[in-house]
C-alpha cells in the first residue's frame, strides 16, 4: 500500500528525477509535473508523467482534483545565478509568478503540505565560518532574490492560512545516482562538477576557473557540496514530518565543509585519473566567495545527516559521465 501521493513539481530535471526514485523506492505513489524545458522524459521512472507548466491553473486543477495528492514538492524553479543576471524578468516570472500561482490552485483544493527547495544563494556574499539559518539573508543575484520572496510568502501563508512548508536551502547540489542511470544533464552545463568531469573525460576541451582573487585561501571559491541522494532522503523526512502533522521549517542543506574550487579540481584528478586543462577568467558577477553550511539544525530537528564525501559524489557523477555513450 502506498504511503502517500505526491506531486512533484519539476520532476524531470536533476534533483527532481532523484527524488522520484527515492520516493518511490521508499513506498510512495509519485506524479510528475514538467514543462520539459530543461527536464527529460526518460529521466522519470516509476511515476506519472504529465507535461504542463506549474503556471497553468487549469492543468494544476485538473491534477489536484482527479489524484488526490498529499503533498507537493517544488522542484521547477530556473536555477543558474550567471543567466539571473542577465535574464531576470524570466527568473521572477517562473520562480515567483508560477510558484504564486502553484500556491493558489494548492489552497483553493484544500491541500496545505508543500516541501520547497530554496538556496543557500538567499545568504548573498556570507564571510568565512559556517552560516546558519538564522544568518542574514541578502541575496546578491536575482536567482537568491527569487527564493527569497517565496520563503516569505510561505512564511505569510503559515501566519494567515496554517499552510504548512519544508523548506530546504541547498548549497551545492552534485553526484549522480550511485547506480549510474540518473545525473546531471543541463544544456548548457554550468555546474562545476560536472563541467570539470566533461573536460577530464575529453567532452570538454577545458575548464575554465572564474576568478583567483577571492579573500579564500587559495583566492578560488569555496563552497559546501551535498550529494543528490542525501538530498532526497532529507526531503524525504520532512515531507514525513508535514505529512504527520508537524509544523514546517527552513533547513540547511550541506555537508558542513567547504571546498575550494580548486580542491574540487584536484578531487576529480585524484579519482579520475585524468587531466583537466583549466583556464583562468574574471570573476562571474553574483558570484560570493564563500558558502558553506550549518548543518546542526536539520541534523537535530529531522535526525539526517550527509553520508557521501565529496570523492564519493565525484565518482558517482564520473559513472554517469562515462557510461553516457552507452545510455
């Protein structure tokens, strides 16, 4: 018997994928919502697929009405701070716009559990040390500004309405599943991991180093990484905590150790075996120097905490770029 039924919102995509496999691996029956625009069809398994924006309030009425969902989980936000800044009519209209709207339709049904995930980029340009939830929150791109605006909104939904929230700030999302068959497919990429890991497999001709004169010690950037999976399983639980009646919350998610970029660049040498041919550039604007997470509250509150090494993500991402030529 299934435990509960969730909508997934962005479902396609690559933490959306993960967090449908592990949801349905851990008893629940899984409907995806995905406009496809970044997302993949073959990415979603083990699930309903429905093609639709989370914008449109006919297609979100229908799927509210006719499954009888549970919960809702938000996974279809534009997500790469470089493009924010250059395109951020495009994030506020999809981040907040269609998340308003997605809140709407979820309200005038009568369901009130939505677990968000939101980013540590809602701490803007944070100093050294690690930063918890209770830090300032002065994003320094529209990208973190986006984010932003929802966390509020639901914080004004749960005073005004008792609509109940996870929300989940994440840090740096990486990996891929363990068994190879989902991971990072973005077009164009701009994640670190795997952009390092497309030049040392050849895909790539180099990687190119966006400043080295950060007040970092070794003038890169440092940020915290977490593992796709560890991801999903803290959704996981406080989806669980929502769906037992608990109130919602915002959490950190990381592992609570920052790396430089080019300590990641040395990882993916180290488990490779190859070469990666970096290329030195300017600073990105919105670009901070230094992210890393606080974990003790979610570890204490939801009982998780992170079970991969930054190695281990490597390698599992490494998997899934080597066997891309046999999928």
């Amino acid at each position: 018997m299934s435990k509960g039924k969730i909508l997934i919102v962005g479902g396609a995509g690559y933490i959306g994928s993960h967090m449908v496999e592990h949801l349905h691996r851990s008893g629940y029956q899984v409907t995806v919502l995905d406009n496809l625009s970044t997302g993949h069809s073959d990415a979603v398994v083990n699930a309903e697929l429905v093609v639709g924006d989370l914008g449109n309030r006919e297609v979100l009425g229908r799927l509210f009405r006719t499954r009888g969902f549970d919960a809702v989980m938000h996974f279809a936000a534009l997500s790469e701070v470089g493009a924010s800044m250059m395109q951020p009519e495009a994030y506020y209209q999809n981040n907040v716009a269609k998340t308003l709207s997605l809140l709407a339709e979820m309200r005038s049904q009568g369901l009130d559990k939505f677990v968000f995930s939101s980013t540590a980029a809602v701490y803007g340009d944070a100093q050294e040390g690690a930063i918890g939830e209770s830090s300032d929150t002065s994003p320094i791109n529209p990208y973190g500004w986006t984010k932003r605006f929802v966390e509020q909104v639901l914080r004004d939904y749960a005073h005004s309405y008792a609509f109940r929230s996870m929300i989940f700030r994440y840090f740096n999302a990486a990996g891929a599943d363990p068994e190879g068959r989902l991971g990072e497919r973005h077009d164009p990429e701009t994640h670190l991991i795997p952009l390092l890991l497309q030049a040392a497999s050849g895909h790539r001709a180099n990687f190119t180093l966006f400043g080295r004169d950060y007040l970092t010690p070794d003038g890169s950037c440092v940020r915290d990484f977490i593992h796709v999976d560890d991801l999903c399983r803290a959704h996981r639980l406080g989806l669980e905590a929502l769906l037992r009646g608990e109130q919602g919350d915002v959490f950190n998610l990381g592992s609570g150790v920052g790396y430089s970029v080019l300590q990641v660049i040395e990882s993916v040498r180290r488990v490779t075996g190859c070469e990666v041919d970096v290329k030195a550039a300017d600073r990105r604007a919105g670009d901070p120097a230094y992210l890393v997470a606080d974990v003790a509250k979610v570890e204490r509150a939801l009982g998780w905490c992170p079970h991969y090494s930054l190695d281990e993500m490597v390698a599992h991402a490494w998997r899934f770029e080597t066997d891309a030529a046999t999928r």
